[in-house]
C-alpha cells in the first residue's frame, strides 16, 4: 500500500526529537508499505517572524533514518493565518502528494495538518485516517480553527487517538462513533527497561545517594513546572538529598528559571537539555521518581517510557494518564496543587517498588503500536476497494 503521511509533528533538522510517537510509528509502517512523508514547513516573511520562532529554514536535505520525508514550505503570517494554514498547506503540497499517487492519506494532528489531508484526500479520491495526539483537541483556539477541527473529523474516512479520554472528546468534536478508535502509544522497550540506578549515575555523575524526581519534556508552564518546582522547595526541608532534574527546553525557561530564584531551589533544581533517546532513558534509570504533573494531556508518553524502566511515576489525573497508571505505578494527583504534587513524591520515595514488576505490566511497544494502526490502514484501504468495486 502507497501511504502519503501528512504531518508537522515529525523530526526535522532544527527539532531532531520532535514527533517522537509519529516518527516511531510511522518508521516501522514503512518496511511493509511504500510511505513517504510529506511536511508542511511554515514560513514567514521575514520582517514577521514570530520571536518564539528560534529558527530559520529547515534544512530539505535533512532526513530521519528509515523515512523519506519531504519538508515542503508554505506562508504563514503570525497570529493572523493560522485559521487559514490548514487550506495554504492543503494547495502547497498537493502537487506534491499527487505525485507520489498513493492510495491512502495518514496524518497527525487534526488542525491544520489533518484538515488539509482531508481536502487533498477529497481532491485525490482517497481515504483518509487522522491520528488526534491531544492538543490538536485539547487546546483550540479560535471560532475558526474550531470549526475546521470538527469538519477534520467529521470528513475524515477513519480517526485515531492516543487514548480512550481523547476519543470521547474527538466524537464530541464530531467524530463518527463506528469511524473511530483509540490506539494508545508506546515506547521502545529495547531502549527503556530496568536499569542498574546506580550505574545511570555514575554516566549522568550524580552522587549515589540523591534523590532524584525527574521531569522530561517541553518547558511550558501548563506541564505543571510550577507546582513542581515549588514541591520540591517544599520536600527539600524534610529531604535534604532531594534534587530535581528537568530535561528538555521551551519559551517558558524563563519564568521557570525567575521561580527558582524565588524558591531559593537554585541548589536543588537543575536544568539539562534536550538529548537523544538512548540519553533519557538513562535520565529514567537514575530517577527514584517520574514526574509530569500536567495540566491536559493526551498518551504522554513519557509516562510509559518511566513505568517501562520500572520507575515510578507521579503525574496528575488528566487524559489518557488513567489508562497508563494508577496509584499501584506511582501517584495519581489533582492539577494546579504543589502541596498534593508534594505528598505524591513523598509517598512514592517512602514506598518500595519492584523495577521488573513494573516494565512487565507497562511494556507496550511501538511495534505494537504500529500493528495496530496498520490494521485501520488495512481496514480502510480495503473498505474503499470493496466500494469501488461495487460502483462499477
């Protein structure tokens, strides 16, 4: 099967770690079918470039192992084109996407990416399946962009989301009940299984006795960072080896950096950069506790990556964490709350866990996942056949 994938949400060169569930996915459908990705880069005029865009041009020549992939540009204007961005991306890469004549259109994140592989799909006469991953429907902002979201799912021939939670708000939106299901991530568990601790350590050079809380991910407020940091100011008084690691990078670096100041948790907080794959799950080994105390999610899936290196994790009781976690895997908390986030790393550094027990119950594979959206792929591409046949 011919399948073009139309997403943002995928590795480039300048964010070689984006997309990271799409890319994953995607990779392993491409050793049974003849897949080609198809990336919508946008691009400003240069005087009105947004200055959260830290940036330039992707480099086209730039590719992520095992998948072709195109990074085709289309103009963008900040705070003003965004409701029209799925219609520019549709008409830039049709020609594109035509050419490579497949018989099936993927995609990841309904607006714009999916809306515009729906119009593509429709101008093609091909199916479509959509892949919701949670903020696509979490957090839409705008009459428009809202109405072009539910007519995304509402056209589209098949939708997928990450989790059961994201499903019932993508049917809200205007999914149809028998055209859609929930496929949950995973991880690659031969990269994230239980390690020695201490052995983590010695690479990461951390001392032997910390206590280490993890976060891994985008620096953004609405992750809860906050409540985080001041958690940990919290603990520090009755932890003294109490260090927490947040690794990655975002805008709100800065007001994370100004909390800590006001915290006084410059000794105790750290930040570590963004780092490859076989790096983080070096960050999972040393960390006694997992943490994404979030605000919204969809399948974090940092979430599975802890609990597959047989770590506990502590995150709060939003989107499809429920379906990964409970309180016998760490500590389910409520959002917006440092004291309740406070007691849950308390409690899970007080309680023994057995590492093994862990990543057996919470193992689930990208291969797993990848067989199971190509059986929608399969199923859809079939049902057109089947429809086609029947009309002539």
């Amino acid at each position: 099967m011919r399948i073009a994938v139309v997403t943002q949400y995928f590795p480039s060169s300048v964010q070689p770690w984006a997309g990271h569930s799409a890319y994953q996915t995607i990779r392993l459908l491409a050793r049974n079918h003849d897949l080609e990705v198809f990336y919508p880069e946008s691009r400003y005029p240069r005087l009105l470039t947004p200055k959260t865009r830290t940036h330039g041009a992707l480099d086209p020549s730039w590719q992520p192992a095992d998948v072709r992939t195109h990074y085709i540009p289309y103009t963008a204007l900040p705070l003003v084109s965004r409701a029209f961005n799925g219609a520019s991306i549709a008409r830039e890469l049709l020609p594109h996407v035509r050419a490579f004549r497949p018989d099936l259109l993927l995609s990841y994140v309904i607006y714009p990416d999916g809306y515009a592989a729906v119009r593509m799909g429709q101008e093609l006469g091909v199916p479509v399946v959509t892949t919701a991953i949670g903020s696509d429907l979490n957090r839409i902002s705008g009459r428009l962009v809202a109405r072009h979201t539910r007519q995304a799912l509402r056209e589209a021939t098949r939708t997928t989301t990450v989790s059961a939670d994201l499903l019932v708000t993508a049917r809200r939106l205007g999914a149809s009940p028998a055209r859609s299901t929930a496929i949950l991530n995973g991880c690659d568990t031969t990269v994230f299984h239980p390690r020695d601790r201490q052995q983590a350590r010695a690479v990461l050079k951390l001392e032997p006795e910390t206590q280490a809380v993890v976060y891994v991910g985008r620096f953004d407020l609405r992750k809860g960072l906050a409540e985080l940091i001041e958690a940990t100011a919290r603990l520090r008084a009755k932890r003294s080896q109490l260090h927490c690691y947040l690794v990655g990078d975002g805008s709100d670096k800065p007001a994370l950096l100004e909390l800590v100041a006001k915290h006084r948790a410059e000794d105790f907080v750290h930040f570590v950069p963004p780092c490859p794959t076989d790096r983080v799950a070096l960050w999972m080994a040393a960390a006694d506790v997992v943490t994404l105390p979030s605000y919204k999610e969809g399948c974090p899936n940092v979430v599975i990556e802890a609990l597959a290196s047989g770590r506990p994790v502590v995150a709060t009781y939003v989107g499809g964490i429920p379906e990964l976690m409970d309180n016998s895997s760490g500590r389910l908390i409520p959002t917006h709350d440092a004291a309740a986030l406070a007691a849950g790393i308390d409690e899970t550094l007080s309680t023994p866990w057995d590492a093994a027990e862990l990543a057996r119950q919470h193992g689930r594979s990208w291969q797993d996942v990848a067989d199971d959206l190509e059986a929608v792929l399969l199923e859809t591409h079939g049902q057109r056949r089947e429809t086609r046949r029947m009309a002539s």
